[in-house]
C-alpha cells in the first residue's frame, strides 16, 4: 500500500468513526409517542375507575348504563385542537356475536348504546390527572357507528374494517366547535359510551341472549384533530396505535387472568392480513 492510499484510508476511518458518534445519541433520542387508555366508570387511574365489570343481568341496571371512557395523551403538544376519532372493537369467544352485543340499527339490542354520554362526574376537570377539553367550548357533541360481526385492522397510518365472525366494530367521534390548545404527556377525557343492559324485548322472554357471555372491548387507533392547514412540525392529524396505559376492558371478567384473554387485532392482525384488505 503506498502512502497516498494509506492516507485515504486513514480519512476514511476517522470519518466513519466521527459519523457513527454523531448518530448514536440521535438514535437514542426517543419522542413522547403519546398514546390512549380505556376504563370503565371514569378515566384509568382515577379512583372509580374499573378494569372489569361483573353484572348479574337481573335488569337492576336496566336504564342505568355502564360507561366506557376512552382517555388520550398527545404525542406533542397541540396548538388547535378541535376533535377526535375513535375506532374500538369487541370480541367474546363464541364464534359468532352475541345477541346481547348486537347494538346496530335494527340489530336485537338496538337502542342500547348511546355516545355521547354526559361528562359530569368524569374526570378531574380544568385540571389535574384527567383534564376535560371540552368544556370550554360553546358546543360539542358527536356520534357512533355499531359494525356487527367486523373488525379494524390498523395500519401506520389508517384503520379499515373487514368482516370477522364474533367481532363488533364501533367508530366515535367528538368534537368542538373552537380550537383549544392540549399539552403533551397530559391525560385527557372524551364522552363516554353509555352501555344499557335493559333488552328492549317482552320479558320474561328476552331473546338478545349473551349478556352474562364473558367479552373483552378494546382500542384500536386514535385520531387527533386539528384545524387544517397546521404548519410543521404541527400536524392536521395525528394518529395513534399505542396504549399509553391500558388498550381494553373486560365485560364479566372476559374469560379471567390478566390481559385480555380474547387477543385484540393490534397484536394478532398480519401483515398479510392488512394487504388483503387493500387488494
């Protein structure tokens, strides 16, 4: 090797090296991924909150209905906030849906859900643990969509829904009518999903069976929603896959142990799966 080449082989050591220290601590450097929660009763962590719910399916609840709330943390911190999506799923481990859990028009339970429900005694308020976005607006409100006997699948960047035999999808959205900033890492609230156990059916013959059929609902995906047009590194929306507390609940113990016995999509779906969809 002469001197020339063992010259260049020399700058080209020392630049790799200078190279690789540099992107070492940038590679180190993670962002607040943000994320979301779901309990029953109020928002998770807060007191009355609740991981599962057993219910005797007596009609003591009838007109009473349980509430899911869905809490989230944003990735970053948002400058004109103004609404959310929500796209959530639930499954038993019978091979088809449930009567109990067929909540669409025209399905036997129709009726038995509502969204949104009232935000009064949920959460922590202006401040604190879990903090209402939405009550500083002039209006908000929102609405839902039931899917029986489908399921998301959730890519990096959209949910679609696909038909799966014992799934239920369900689609909330929320909004406000005015733009309101929201801190990063902070937990805030949405209305919640009123559940109804009462069957609209005669009894003592009710004929949406399934009630006491152990069930585990879960978040898939998150939506949060700016005024369009946000200017980087602000974004229009930003869409979330990853828990930050808790992904899902469970309905009469959801089959027992911990987790979530019945495996939500967000671990089982498959590459292959998801590609499918989009054929």
């Amino acid at each position: 090797m002469t001197k020339a080449m063992r010259l260049r082989a020399r700058v080209w050591f020392v630049t790799m090296t200078l190279l690789a220290s540099s992107v070492v601590p940038v590679a180190h450097a993670q962002p607040n991924p943000g994320g979301f929660g779901l309990s029953w009763n109020d928002c998770i962590g807060l007191p009355g909150a609740a991981q599962n719910l057993d219910y005797a399916c007596d009609g003591s609840r009838d007109g009473n209905p349980f509430r899911l709330v869905v809490t989230f943390t944003p990735p970053s911190d948002l400058v004109q906030f103004v609404g959310i999506d929500v796209y959530l799923g639930v499954r038993t481990a019978f091979p088809t849906l449930p009567d109990w859990w067929r909540l669409g028009p025209g399905e036997c339970r129709a009726g038995g859900m509502v969204f949104p429900g009232s935000r009064a005694g949920i959460g922590t308020g202006a401040t604190g643990a879990c903090i209402d976005p939405w009550a500083s607006a002039d209006n908000a409100g929102g609405g839902f969509q039931w899917s029986s006997e489908m399921e998301f699948a959730c890519s990096r960047f959209f949910c679609s829904a696909y038909p799966t035999s014992g799934s239920g999808a369900l689609t909330i959205a929320f909004a406000r009518d005015t733009s309101v900033p929201l801190q990063a890492g902070q937990r805030y609230l949405i209305a919640p999903s009123l559940i109804d156990p009462a069957d609209p059916h005669v009894d003592p013959d009710p004929s949406c069976v399934g009630c006491a059929t152990p069930a585990c609902l879960f978040v898939n995906a998150v939506e949060l929603v700016q005024i369009a047009g946000q200017i980087p590194p602000q974004q229009d929306i930003y869409y979330m896959t990853e828990t930050s507390e808790r992904q899902y609940v469970t309905w009469q113990n959801g089959g027992g142990g911990n987790g979530c016995p019945i495996e939500v999509p967000v671990r089982r779906t498959t590459w292959g799966a998801i590609k499918a969809i989009y054929r």
